[in-house]
C-alpha cells in the first residue's frame, strides 16, 4: 500500500389507585464508534460502497492500492484497474507483468508500479494511463513494494524466501537512475515505508522478525539501527507505516497479533492498538497522523484507532470478501481497501468520511405503546463537543415485528440539532426505528436506534351485587381479553380492597387466577360497612397490555 500525505508533524382514594405509567427510555446506536457505540461499532458512513473491479486473482498473488486526485489505482496480475472516487471503474493499465506494489506522486500525476514478474519498475502518467518508460532491475529482481519520498523511490525487493532479498532506491528524476541500495540480505521483500528523513523495512516471512531503520535524508543513506524481533517477539511483519515525520512506526504482524507503535528515534516499542485478536494485515496511518487504520483477515475487517490515545474509533465488517493484506490507504478523511471475494475477485471497498469526529444521535421513545397509539421519538443530533449541526436531513427507517424494513418521511433537524419523529406502526411486537444522518465535512455520518413494542388493548371487567351485607360473601366474577382474545394460560390478577372514608390502608387480597377462556371468580366476606372497591389489575406481557378494573358495592349490616 501507498498512501500519499503531506509532510507535517502534528417525573386519599386517588393516591391509593395510582395511574399506571410508561417509562422513556433511550436507544443509541455506538460506534463506538464510536455504534455511537463502543458497545456498538459507531457507522463508517451513509455512503459505504463496495465495488466489484471486474479481475479475479490468484490466492497467491499480491494487490495493493494508492489513492490520489480522486482516482483509486489498483494492482491486479497483468493490470493496474483505474477507478473514480466513488469506486467506478474507469480505465485499466494492462500489458504488465504480475503487478504488485504501487506508489503515487503528490500530486497525482505519476504512478509508480512494481513489476515483480518482469524485474521492472513502471513510470505511468495517469493523464492518459500510457506508461512512459520501464526501469530496468535484472540485478535487483523481483520488485515488490515501494514508498515513494520526494524524488526517491523505495523498492522492498525478493525472490521468494532466499536471504537475498533488499532494499533500493531510486532517483526517477535521472533517465538511467543507478540503484541505491539499502540492505541486501534479508529473508525475503520486506515490508517498506518512508517519511520525514527515514525508511523502514520490516522484516517478512521470519520469526523473529527486525525493523531495519535507515537514515534516508542525506546524501549517503544509511542504516540507523534496528529494532529487534527477538526482544519484542515480532515474526512476520505484514505491513509497516509511518507518521509524517517518520517519527514513529506501527506494523501489523502474525505476531504480536496487536498493531504495534514504535518509537524509531529509540528504536523501541512504546504501545500497541486494539486487543489481542487473529490475523493482521494491514494498517495505514492519516495525514494528520492522528487516526490509525488496522485490517485482519479473520474477525472485525477494519478498526480505526486514535492514534494518541488508542481509543477504538469505529469497528466495521464487509461480508463481501476477505481483508487483502497491505491494502488500507487513507484520503484526507476517507478510507479505502480491497477484499478478496469468492472466486477471487477483487472488490474495493470505500468508506468516506471515516476519520472525521465522530457525530452524536440520541432518539428517546417509550419502550411500550398500545396497538393505534402514535409512536413519539425526540432526539438531538450533536458533534463530538456537543454542539449542534444546525438543520439538517435525517432519514428514518422502521422495522417490523416480522423483519420487514420500511423507509419513513425523513425529517429535519432544527437549528439547535433537535428534532421529532411520530408514526403509528401496525400490528404487534417490538419495532425498532432507525434514524440516521449522512455527516458533513466535519463530523462523520452517526446512526441510532430507538425499539418500541406495540402491545394489544387488553380490557378487564368485573360484575357483582350493587349491595353486600356485612358477614355474607360477596361473589364477583368478570372477564380479562387481550386484543380481543384470551390471556395467556396461568394468568393472575392482583386485588385489593379498598373502604371509602376509611383511614385504614388499603388491603390487599389473594390473587385471582384467571381460566383460560379469560373469565375469572373471587369470594370476599366484608366486615364493615360502607363504600368498598375492589381494585383488580393484570400487568400484561409482551404482547398485551396492562388492564385494571374497579368494581364497587355498598356494604350494610346485617
């Protein structure tokens, strides 16, 4: 992978039968991130796409990608694949042989690409994709990954796994630049990155595995030291990345399987992201060097990290294909990779406005409503610093008891980011809504989620005599339905008796059982007179709801 970046360092009778209630409760989505969710990922972004280039290749061979003035190139056997900024597919560079790591000039308008099967370096103009001359390499072969510094071109060259494997350089600004050659001895092509005055190698293919630093910003490059993999237990260093000011190194490795941060001045590891998890192949840094990208082949895809803290940014997954190893490249706040999908496709995945701060939704709703009620959801929508973003489109999606997802009015935010969404879902069951915004230029898209069940009508009634006697049971029946059907077998009523002007407390009686056809009886003998009321409840369930009945007598002496 090569990423082009700027060099810059950086709330009585009547208080007995209290009315029942709903409780507002609030659902948000991470991310982590932030999904705003550690607990979930927070979204990559309202525009995520994932494109098929058309190529398939072989498990054994190398692809890598370089972004830059709005064009994505990306190395694929015999052909380099040209695609716009959105992942449309425009062009292919072909007639190369087994094409493996690219680099591209600041500005975009030359492309630098390795060929490992012909022992070339290729210079492209990506004006009109023509290739303006072949470097040859016969006495440094198998070129296989660069990084390109001002006028240098880096090559991490090797033949398979043989020690004569290295690193050059090269002036393209010469016509016939002559090889500067770094290290000729390693294992196998090592992993490369440059900036600021360094270079590192990381060792490939090796346990343990070094980082070899050089010194690159002087007239005779020269080997500053190395980083052992025998104290820090590193072996196959996957990909290496630097800060702007090659000040500092992270590497994804087969081992440890965290992304390792290195202090190059030191030549010593100072910390590591993300815990302890399979397969590593990737990482990038941005060009403000405060967001880290990770890749793994095997469980979450990418995860971006703050770069200074360690702080899990933002976790995501494509079910599309297996993380390419070294193919992570940032632009400005956008993130791009490839994935290998069944059949070897390739795929690029981009992901816009990744590294931006992360953005704030909060829908609060009530976490039951009863069959025809209207559904109410408030929120806000913030940035990081709780600000607001002003009006703005929301988009809202509903999803059903049975899994159907249906789109909703969208709505706006007002000035100060608030905002209300109302709906009156059918049938019965949990319906979860989703309210999401696309993001600006200054804040990353956010995603929420705020779950409602919808609950049948449930009625409970209860006949008796008008007039008791003090001494002589009372026989009340009555009938509990919900949603116009029988409540589920084994249900209960709770009672309590309650005497009108009567200081006592209320008393509460054994509960009712209710048969399953809904009907239930009670006997209860009263023993003063006066107005009494027998309060029954049932609390509902899941699916239905709470439903409570008064039945009143006037008791007299016998």
């Amino acid at each position: 992978m090569q990423q082009q970046r700027p060099r810059f360092a950086s709330s009585s009778l009547m208080r007995r039968l209290a009315a029942l209630g709903l409780t507002a409760v609030v659902t948000t989505g991470l991310l982590a991130a932030p999904s705003q969710a550690a607990p979930d990922s927070p979204v990559a972004s309202a525009a995520e796409t994932t494109t098929d280039l058309g190529v398939a290749v072989g498990l054994s061979s190398v692809a890598d990608l370089a972004v830059g003035d709005g064009r994505v190139f990306v190395s694929a056997g015999d052909r380099i694949v040209v695609t716009d900024a959105a992942g449309g597919v425009t062009g292919a560079i072909t007639g190369l042989s087994q094409v493996h790591g690219l680099a591209l000039t600041p500005d975009g308008t030359r492309l630098y690409a390795a060929l490992y099967g012909s022992d070339e370096v290729a210079e492209i103009d990506t004006a009109d994709l023509t290739i303006l001359r072949r470097i040859g390499l016969a006495a440094h072969p198998c070129p296989s990954t660069l990084a390109l510094t001002g006028d240098q071109l880096w090559i991490g060259r090797g033949c398979g796994q043989n020690w004569r494997a290295g690193v050059i350089g090269l002036d393209v600004t010469q016509a016939a630049p002559a090889p500067i050659v770094l290290a000729s001895d390693l294992y196998s092509a090592p992993a490369i990155d440059a900036a600021g005055g360094t270079l590192v190698a990381g060792e490939t293919y090796t346990s343990p595995a070094a980082l070899w630093v050089y010194d690159i910003g002087q007239a005779a490059p020269a080997l500053r030291g190395t980083i052992s993999g025998f104290t820090y237990r590193t072996a196959s260093i996957r990909e290496v990345a630097l800060t702007s000011d090659g000040s500092v190194a992270v590497t994804a490795a087969g081992d440890p399987t965290r992304f390792s941060r290195y202090d190059i001045t030191a030549l010593s590891r100072t910390g590591s992201y993300g815990g302890y998890f399979a397969s590593p192949v990737s990482v990038a840094i941005s060009a403000d060097d405060a967001t880290i990208a990770g890749g793994r082949r095997s469980g979450t895809d990418l995860t971006l990290y703050d770069a200074a803290t360690g702080a899990e940014l933002l976790q995501t997954d494509n079910p599309a294909g297996n993380l390419v190893a070294g193919s992570i490249a940032f632009s400005g706040a956008d993130v791009y990779a490839l994935l290998r999908a069944p059949g070897d496709r390739l795929h690029l995945w981009r992901l816009p406005g990744v590294a931006l701060p992360p953005s704030l939704l909060t829908p609060t709703t009530s976490p039951q409503v009863l069959t025809g009620m209207e559904v109410l959801i408030t929120g806000q929508l913030t940035r990081a610093d709780g600000s607001p973003v002003g009006a703005q489109p929301l988009t809202v999606t509903r999803r059903l008891p049975d899994g159907t997802d249906e789109p909703l009015d969208g709505v706006t935010t007002a000035t100060d980011g608030t905002f209300t969404i109302t709906d009156t879902p059918p049938g019965v069951g949990e319906v979860v809504y989703t309210v999401a915004w696309a993001g600006d230029d200054a804040s990353r898209a956010s995603r929420a989620e705020a779950a409602v069940t919808v609950q049948h009508r449930s009625s409970l009634t209860m006949t008796g005599p008008a007039l008791g006697t003090t001494g002589t049971p009372l026989h009340v029946s009555g009938v509990l339905e919900t949603g116009g059907n029988p409540p589920p077998p084994g249900s209960t009523l709770t009672l309590q008796r309650i005497v009108q002007d009567d200081d006592s407390p209320s008393t509460t009686l054994p509960t009712v059982p209710v048969n399953d056809d809904g009907t239930f009886t009670f006997t209860d003998t009263p023993v003063t007179t006066g107005r009494h009321i027998y309060h029954a409840q049932w609390s509902g369930n899941d699916l239905s709801g709470p439903a409570e009945s008064l039945y009143r007598v006037t008791v007299n002496d016998s």
